[in-house]
C-alpha cells in the first residue's frame, strides 16, 4: 500500500467528485453527497478560496479518505481556527492510520496559516467509538451542545 495525501486546487474536480462520493458511501448520505453536484465553476471557486481546505489520500490514484475543512478568521483577535466539516476514510482503507496522517497535513497547513486550534465535531460521536478514539488521541475531547438553526429561504433562489 503506497498512500500519497494531496490537498486540492481548482484543477482538481475530478478528485473533488471522487472525495464527495466517497462522503456519500461512508455516511451512507448518497444523496446530500452526490444527487445535486455543484457546478464545476461553483467548485473552482470553493477549491481556489483561501476559506477552503479540501485533502484526500489516494491509493493508486483512487481517492481512499479525505476532508473537507474551513478556515474561520476570528473577529476577538488577529487569528483563525480550522474546522474540520467532513472526514472519512474508505472502509477497506481504515486502521491504517490514513484519516490520523490526513489531519496532520491539516495540521501542517494550519500552522503556515497561523491558526491557533483546529476542532472538530461529530453527530454520532458517542456512539462512533473508532471517532472517539481517533479524536482522543490527537486533541482534547469537549462536549458541548449543537444546535442547527434553520435558514428559510425563498423559492426564487432556487
């Protein structure tokens, strides 16, 4: 197994396509993940911005794990925190320390940004056990309550 990590740019939409795939077997959410593809200029745009950070690792140039994660720059100080919005790892691929070396290039990228954390959440965390595992190992667990707050938007813009 020879694992290569890449973070991706705006040339990279087939990669991009294969990364939301791969999100939609893994959370097993086909349909948030691949039914209403954004646009390729939509995506050119997401993967050029400096708010956007997306890696994937490959194997044999088959995108195996990745992430999707977003910069936010902090109004209370001169500094910006990554969040890491999606993360997953192919079934067949996991155990081998792919989604812990995918966050140590995040980790690396964060630093040349300047940012001072990087955090993440998940829905399921306490019943995800290899989540929990993965997340205590590299970071400092705190819970907290999430909440979703609904955006009613009209139907012309859509």
């Amino acid at each position: 197994m020879s694992i290569t990590f890449q973070a991706l740019n705006q040339h990279d939409i087939s990669l991009t396509h294969a990364l939301l795939k791969l999100f939609g077997e893994v959370f097993d959410d086909m349909d948030t993940y691949t039914q209403k593809t954004p646009s390729t200029s939509y995506l050119q745009k997401l993967l050029s911005s400096h708010a956007f950070i997306a890696l994937v690792a490959l194997d044999n140039n088959q995108v195996v794990g990745g992430l999707a994660a977003y910069e936010l720059h902090k109004l209370e100080q001169e500094r910006s925190e990554i969040y890491i919005y999606d993360l997953a790892v192919s079934k067949q691929h996991r155990r081998r320390g792919i989604a812990t070396k995918l966050i140590n290039h995040l980790k690396t990228i964060a630093a040349i940004r300047g940012a001072y954390v990087i955090f993440v959440q998940s829905d399921q965390a306490l019943e995800d056990e290899p989540a929990i595992a993965l997340y205590s190992k590299i970071g400092i667990r705190e819970d907290v309550l999430h909440f979703d707050i609904p955006v009613h938007r009209s139907n012309t813009s859509e």
